[in-house]
C-alpha cells in the first residue's frame, strides 16, 4: 500500500485533472489524501468527488499540511505529487518498485508541459525548471517517495519551511540520518509550465529566501544573489545563469524571454535581501 499525498488550497480546478490520472494507474494498491489547507472554493468537494480522502488542516503551510496528510494513513509507503501535475499511467507502479529495491526515499522525473503557443514565461519556466540532475542529493515534492519508517524517523517535514525548501530539508535530514536517496526517472509526473509572471516571481522569491535557513542548517552555497547584480543588465546572462542556452531560443522569442529571465533574477536578489532579517531555526522542530 502507498498514499499519494497532495496539499492544496483553492485548486478545485485542477484536481480532477489528477484524480483522473490517479485512477488510472496500473498499480492499483494505493490511497489519495488531499490536504485542504484552508480553500475558500470547492476544493473538498471535488476532491471527495474524484475519490481523495480530504484531511483539514486549516493552518497555512506545505509542510504541517503533509505532515497532518502523513498522519492520516497508515499506509508504509508514501508518495506526494501536486494538484496541478499528471502522473504517467505506471507512476506509481515504478515508483514502489524503486523503493523496495533502490533506496527509502525516492525522486522521480519531472516532464514539463506547454500550451501548443507557449508564452514567454512558459518557455522560460519549461527550459530551466526541474532540469534533471542525478548527482543531486534531494527531490521535488512535486514527484518524491518515502518509506514510513524513514518520514517517521526523521520527524516528516520541517513546519519552519512553510512555503518554500522543505523537501530540500527532508531529503537531507533523510541522508543524515542514513537513509539515501535514489532517482527513478521512470517514475514520470507531468508539470504545467508557469503562465503567470506573479507566480514565478513569488517563487523565485521563496526559493531565494529558502537558500539561507538551508545554508545554516545543511551547510548549502547561500543565494546571496545581491553579490552579483550583472545578469540584470548584461547581455544575455540572466538566461545562462539559469543553465538556458540562448542558442536554443528562436531569434524572434530570445528577447521576451530574457525579460522573463531578468525579472525572475531581480525577484531572487529581494528574496536574498529579505532572509538575513527574518529569524531561522537552526534544530529541526516537529510538525503536528
């Protein structure tokens, strides 16, 4: 038995599209738990509608919702994915097969999705996000596995990481604790691509400022992006900086998106301005 966990909040939109890919995976011994952290619309609703077990957890934040998900089965092996991704058919199938041979806590890929006329912003998302990377040492809740034993070991999530960094924290303290990790890229979610600039500038704001709690606690590079300021202005940095060939670009796009690129920058230096004066644990504190 795995449970997929899925926290969500005003996402009635979007759940359907997951209990449909949910419902048609081949490896049928599993629960869906949605956590409903605070909806103002159907969300409940519709997940109860597409055969989710809805836990409430009215307190903001990912990592007390999954935790409070966690505690609501009793299921030893658990999967987390989000409202907005489609897991592959044989999802879940590749993924409890990693986990009973690999390691306990398992990544899967990630494949990111456009519309057929992508936008600026999308195409930026799609080049850069959740580049597949082997050698890296933790995994994107979007698409990531772990056995009870290991999740209860370690204490689940960090609920100090509310928005942004807790699943880098997890895999971490999973490794630190002696459990790796192990990347499946056959296990496949499907991801949307951000169309909204709001959104990837608040991300990119988030992940920014989760650089510096990480950096105190697991000893990771810190994003101090304030120190290099020159991919707002020159050339083509800002697209390089994010591993994106501008090769790759149309002639015609390569402006729009290295806009994009910038604005995504400028949004991760105020991310970086911001976390020094804001307090950061420095011990891991339970959720619940």
């Amino acid at each position: 038995m795995i449970a997929v966990i899925t926290t969500v909040r005003d996402e009635e939109n979007a759940l359907t599209g997951l209990g449909d890919a949910l419902a048609a995976q081949t490896h049928r011994d599993f629960e869906w738990i949605v956590i409903d952290n605070g909806s103002r619309d159907r969300t409940a609703e519709v997940a109860r509608a597409s055969g989710a077990t809805v836990v409430t957890e009215p307190r903001p934040g990912r990592s007390r919702a999954r935790n409070s998900g966690a505690a609501a089965t009793g299921a030893p092996l658990l999967a987390f994915t989000d409202a907005d991704c489609r897991p592959r058919p044989d999802w879940l199938e590749r993924l409890t097969a990693c986990l009973a041979t690999d390691a306990p806590v398992v990544a899967g890929r990630i494949v990111m999705t456009t519309s057929p006329r992508p936008s600026a912003i999308e195409r930026f998302d799609s080049l850069w996000r959740f580049r597949e990377d082997p050698q890296r040492a933790w995994g994107p809740t979007a698409n990531l596995a772990i056995s009870r034993h290991a999740f209860d070991t370690i204490g689940g999530f960090d609920v100090a990481f509310h928005r942004s960094g807790e699943d880098v924290d997890l895999c971490l303290r999973a490794r630190a604790a002696g459990f790796s990790l192990a990347h499946c890229p056959a296990a496949i979610v499907e991801h949307p691509a951000e169309r909204e600039l709001r959104a990837v500038l608040r991300r990119a704001f988030e992940h920014s400022w989760a650089l510096e709690p990480l950096h105190r606690r697991h000893g990771l590079t810190p994003g101090r992006y304030w120190r290099n300021p020159g991919p707002l202005v020159r050339g083509d940095w800002a697209l390089r900086r994010f591993g994106i060939d501008p090769a790759t670009l149309a002639e015609h796009e390569r402006p729009a998106v290295l806009r994009v690129a910038r604005q995504e920058y400028a949004a991760r230096i105020a991310g970086s301005l911001w976390a020094p004066l804001r307090p950061h644990t420095t011990r891991f504190r339970s959720g619940g």
